[in-house]
C-alpha cells in the first residue's frame, strides 16, 4: 500500500479551497458533501471537522499542527 499523504487543515475553507488541498476536481468535493446531506457550493465555507473527515475519507493522513 502507497504511503498516505499528509494534509495540515488547521482553519475552515471553501469547497474550491478544500478541492485544491486535496488535489480533486471542486465537483469531487460538492458531491462528497451532498451525499453527506451537506449542501454546499464552491465559494461556501466547508466547517473544519467537515473538511478534516472528507480528507480522511479521501484517502489523505491529517499532519498535526507542529508539522511543518
């Protein structure tokens, strides 16, 4: 198994933010979130824990805050 890459979400950020972080399509990350019950657009604020889970669920190892 390919090691998982690190992703530091430490503030909210938009959906088209998240997108860019996570190196997915912003269309990927609306999606993740309607199928969540999360109705969002691309310029709409995606809640920290929010964003943190959809990373998880991506495949992504949340770096902590020392981390550089």
């Amino acid at each position: 198994m390919p090691p998982r890459k690190k992703v530091r979400i430490a503030n909210p950020l938009t959906a088209k933010e998240l997108a860019a972080l996570l190196e997915v399509s912003a269309t990927v990350v609306i999606k993740s979130l309607f199928m969540k019950g999360i109705m969002r657009t691309v310029h709409q604020i995606v809640e920290l824990e929010t964003a943190r889970a959809l990373a998880v669920e991506m495949g992504y190892e949340l770096s902590d805050d020392e981390d550089p």
